[in-house]
C-alpha cells in the first residue's frame, strides 16, 4: 500500500491532508449483480459454477482513472467451522485479458478469510492487486460437494483511490499519480498468486495410506509468504520437499495443528520462500486413520515475472522508492502475527 | 529478525526487473524432534528425552516460533547442546500451553534461537495428563544455507553466532515448581531468582491455570511492581488483564530488565472458587551476560 505520510501535511495543531489525496478511502467492493442483487446463490455440487464479476469503479477517465487497490478478500455465508458443509466451494480468479490468478482452483477457506456480522479475519494477499477504472476480473464459484448455498456473499477489501481535483476531474495530486504509475507498471510482471497442488489430495479410507502430489512452478519464479490447507479429515501428515534440487523444508512430517493454517490465520513462513522456474514440490501426505480424507493445500504468495540475477550488494538493499522489504514486504506478514512489536 | 536480503530489483518506472538468486538459498524451514521420533510418546505422568532437534550440515536455522500438537497436558524442557554441557534455555520445565502454540498461532519467541550441525536443540517432556501423550513439536525456521556464495551474508550469520552467547532467549517459571491454590490456603507468595551471571529482560508473559486469579509482581529488592495504581499503590489484579497464553502472549511495549541475581516475586489469590487451582507462569524474554556490561 502507498505510504500516506508523505502526503498529510501539518497546519497548526491539526493535520490534513493535501488536496490531491482527500478522496483515498477504505473501500468494499462488491461484484457487479450478474445474477441479481447479493446474496448470490452457488449451485449444487455438479449443478454449475456461480460466475462472479469485480469491475473496477468506473468515474473520471483522467490520466490512470479512480484504481481500487485490492488488500483483502473476505466472504459470508453457511458455516464457518463445518468442514465439508456448506463452504465447500472451490474458487478460481482470471484477469479480464485471460490472466490467471491461481494454477488450478482453491478451496475457498484456503482463499477468503470468513466474515459474519462483524466482518472480522479476512484473509490478506501478498501483494496489492491494483484494479484500474473500466478492469475486471473475474472469479468462478463451484461447490464440491453438498446442497446449493443461498447465502452467499464474496466481497474484496482495500482502498479506492480517486486521485483527482474538484468536479472537473483534473489531474490530482502529481506525486500520488506518479505513484500510482509505478504500481501499474510493477502488477505487469508482479502480482498475486495462489499455488496449489495439481488435483486435491484424496486419501481412500484405508490407515497409512500414503499420497504424492506435485506443484510445478511452470513459468516463472515464484515466491510463496504463506501455507494453508482444508482438510475433510484432521488426521494426517504432511512433508513438502523441492525435487529438482532435492531441498527440503523439514526434518520430519507435520501435521495440520502444528504446522499448517486457513486463509484467515495461514501459516505465516518465518522467510518467503522463492521457487524458480521448473522447481517442482512434492507434498507427501500420509493418512494417521481409517477414515478417508480430502486435503487442500494452497500456498498464497506472488509470481515474479522476471528473470533471476545475482545481485551485487545482498544486504540491506533497498529495491526501490516504491517497494522495500522494510516499508511492506516483511512488515505486512510479521506485524499480523505480532512479530514485530 | 532474519538476515535482510532484497528480493526484487526495481526499475525507476516500478518493473521488476530481476529477482535475486541468494534467494534461493534462504528457506523456510520446519524443524521436528529428529525421525523417527517426530510423534514423542511420553507415558502417563513419566518422562520422555532429552530428544535432539537437529538441522544437516546445509546450513544453519533460526527458530523464530513454536507449535505443537499433543494429546494432553505437559512440561518442557529445552536445551542447547553443543557436545558439552547443554544449555537450558529456562530455569526449569515450563507448561507446554505457555510457550507452544499451533500452525494457526504459534508461539512468537522474544528472540530467535540460532542452530547449526554442531549446536543442536533437544527437548525433554513429561506428561502432566495421566494419559499416555502423544506430542508433535515444530519450531519453524528461517535457514540461510551454506552454499551461499556472499561474504556479508557469512559474515553476518558468524556475528549472529557469537552473539548468542552474550544474548538470546530465556524462559523463567516460578521456582519450586507450580502455584498450588486451595480454599484452605488461597493465597501464596512464590519468587523467581534470576541467574547470578545474567540479566533477564523480561518481554512476554503467559500461564496455564485450572481457575482464574488475580495477581501481583514485584521486583524481589525494591519491592516495585510492576502494577501502577494511583498514589503508588499496587495490588493484585485478574490474571487475564495482564497473561496470555502460548496463542497470544502478553508482550509488554518495552522489555523490562532484571538486573542478574535479583528476585521476581509474584503474589497470587485464587479467585475461581476450586477446589484446586495450579498455576503454571512463564516468564519469556533474553539473557544477557553480565560480562557484557562489565567490559
């Protein structure tokens, strides 16, 4: 997110924003009524997808228009903690010009953090996604298993941005326009992505029953922040181990309590983990009891479409003015779960 | 907390240009009791270890938090060793529902513990459930591997090595073991001693208790606590304004040093009404070396 400081300047006793950058607000946004008026309806498993469109807030076509700059993603609807009831719902997003946000579809509570009445835990993205006036995207909704859901209510979170002067819509501010330049040349090769495993993971009802699956990072690198997984059954370990260099992530086998999270308290990794192209990971998962079990695993991050280089300072390097690891890289992930007082 | 290294290389007009190839020897990483002892059985009320942590010769680790998932309720003791003489990295065993957490929330350690082929972390359980206990420790990582070919990234993971040895994470519980409160003695004083050759900088609190209880700590020389109330005073106050647990620890805004040899002293009152009510309080934060203030 754009660091707002820089723009608030001090008059008196009182501090206020400069002109250019008054209308910069939290923003919802809802999907366009496709299908009449929220909630949505997903159909049944095996009834069809429930197509969702986010289009950007169309006003003022002056110079980069009003971009919302999605941060969160958020969802209502059924019950939050039945396992394979009413959320069971895979999601997929594509950009308007076919641009996919996700290598196979999620399991949604491994995407969209939960919110009720209160709007509380809502599952925060990598790295900000920047919705230009008269873009969309597109999101599908497929129920895997169960009844249709009649409750449904998909929304994103962030900040609209409307960066521009009185009613005649004349350029704003031009150091937060420059910025907002920046960003939309840096979501050309840099954006949000969610990597999950080829199929789900499914385990017959058989004690010890081991499964492979594979994540191929096919075109570029990729760098994950976080780790989440749903599983129908509790009862299972899991080993992720790179095989093209045969580097693995641990020592032994963990388990979904002790190591793995959801899309609202993911399994926040202590350091990004960055995936070259052609890296494959195999996740071995082994089934602890008789029971049969569906496991989704999504790992959130961002595709770094970019080539890899040695670079000549390794430390304390700052990336640039607008992105450094101190200012949100790190900081968005450590201050979530408190590890930076 | 890590060692800091670019990811990105930007372009003025905000392209990503290249990423970093030192990256790709940073990785995240989990670290379990050794196989094939990932799931430690500890017997009803018995002892298991001390169990190794280790990491390869591919580079050292930084655990920066804990999860677990256990059947029941139990102690911990974890230690350092380097072939010698192990290091505890507490004055005694503390509740496991102080200091571990789960893959949801896990326990934010106050200071990361540095680990490599030559200094392993071990780890001693011993039941409190009367169950035969199955537990699952993982600390995750942060692990610089050795192949790194950058001398400032040696560099600096040598200097984090030593500094270790003059600071690094440490656990106080109360001495002689938990708070035991009935309603025949309701109330008790207990003391925590501080080590004589090392400060504590206590930074996070956290307890697992039957029943609720209000509480007071004060510094066992000047008797000041640590609990302000108007024109001086202090008394004891509910314990869940002031503790947390493994999850979500209390983290104090600033650490608050206790300088070597002093004493914590905590006065508790039960207030829940059982018939008994034990007390586990862990006291989270660094050592550090009274050497270094010597010098």
């Amino acid at each position: 997110m754009i660091n707002m400081e820089q723009f608030i300047r001090k008059s008196g006793n009182s501090y206020m924003p400069m002109p250019g950058v008054r209308n910069i607000m939290p923003f919802n946004l809802a999907p366009d009524q496709l299908t009449g008026p929220m909630p949505f309806t997903v159909p049944a498993a095996g009834a069809g997808t429930l197509y969702v469109k986010y289009t950007g807030i169309n006003n003022f076509q002056t110079i980069y228009g009003t971009p919302f700059e999605l941060l969160r993603l958020v969802f209502g609807g059924g019950t939050p903690i039945a396992p394979a009831g009413t959320q069971d719902i895979s999601v997929r997003f594509k950009m308007f010009n076919g641009r996919d946000y996700m290598n196979a579809p999620v399991h949604i509570r491994t995407l969209y953090g939960w919110t009720s009445a209160t709007g509380y835990l809502p599952a925060a993205i990598r790295e900000p996604f920047f919705l230009f006036t008269s873009e969309y995207i597109m999101a599908e909704f497929t129920k895997l298993s169960g009844g249709a859901l009649t409750n449904f209510y998909p929304y994103l979170r962030g900040v609209q941005y409307y960066p521009i002067t009185g009613l005649n819509a004349g350029p704003g501010d031009a150091k937060i326009v420059e910025k907002i330049k920046k960003w939309r040349d840096r979501s050309r090769n840099c954006y949000p992505f969610w990597l999950t495993t080829d199929n789900p993971i499914v385990h017959p009802a058989v004690a010890g029953n081991v499964q492979q699956s594979q994540v191929k990072i096919a075109d570029c690198p990729y760098e994950a922040f976080t780790l989440s997984c749903v599983a129908t059954n509790p009862n299972f370990e899991m080993e992720i181990k790179e095989v093209v260099t045969g580097q693995t992530l641990m020592n032994g086998r963990i388990t979904q309590t002790n190591g793995i999270g959801d899309a609202t308290l993911p399994t926040v990794l202590p350091f990004s983990y960055i995936l070259p192209r052609g890296a494959i990971l195999r996740i071995t998962t082994q089934q602890l009891n008789a029971a049969g079990n569906t496991i989704y695993l999504t790992m959130q991050g961002r595709k770094l479409n970019a080539p890899m280089q040695s670079f000549p300072v390794s430390i304390e390097t700052p990336e640039s003015d607008i992105m450094t690891d101190a200012d949100y890289e790190r900081n968005i992930v450590l201050e979530e779960i408190g590890a930076i007082a | 907390m890590s060692i800091k290294t670019a990811t990105l290389k930007c372009s003025p007009s905000g392209l990503v240009t290249a990423v970093n190839n030192l990256r790709l020897k940073q990785i995240p990483y989990w670290l379990m009791t050794d196989s094939p002892n990932n799931r430690v059985l500890v017997p009803a009320f018995g002892q298991n270890g001390p169990i190794s942590m280790s990491v390869s010769r591919d580079g050292p680790a930084e655990v920066v938090n804990f999860s677990v998932e256990n059947d029941g309720a139990a102690q911990v003791l974890f230690e350092i060793d380097d072939g010698s003489n192990p290091l505890a990295l507490m004055n005694a065993p503390v509740h496991i529902g102080t200091i571990l957490g789960t893959g949801i929330q896990p326990y934010i350690l106050p200071n990361a513990i540095n680990v490599d082929e030559l200094r392993k972390l071990r780890v001693t359980l011993t039941d409190l459930s009367g169950v035969d206990n199955n537990i699952r420790i993982v600390g995750q990582c942060y692990r610089p591997m050795v192949a790194v070919p950058d001398p400032k990234m040696v560099k600096a993971r040598v200097r984090k090595s030593n500094k270790q040895y003059l600071m690094g994470l440490y656990f106080y519980t109360t001495c002689g073991g938990p708070i035991s409160l009935t309603p025949a003695a309701p109330s008790a004083e207990v003391s925590i001693d501080i080590d004589n050759m090392r400060h504590f900088k206590l930074m996070q609190m956290s307890r697992v208790a039957d029943g609720s209880f209000n509480i007071d700590i004060l510094n066992g020389q000047t008797g000041e606590s640590l609990l302000d109330a108007p024109s001086g005073q202090h008394y004891e106050i509910p314990d869940n304004l002031i503790w947390g647990d493994a999850h979500y620890p209390f983290k104090f805004q600033r650490g608050r040093l206790f300088q070597r040899d002093q004493k914590i002293v905590v006065r508790v009152t039960d207030t829940s009404g059982l018939p008994s009510n034990k007390i586990y309080l862990t006291f989270a934060g660094q050592f550090i070396t009274s050497n270094m203030w010597e010098a």
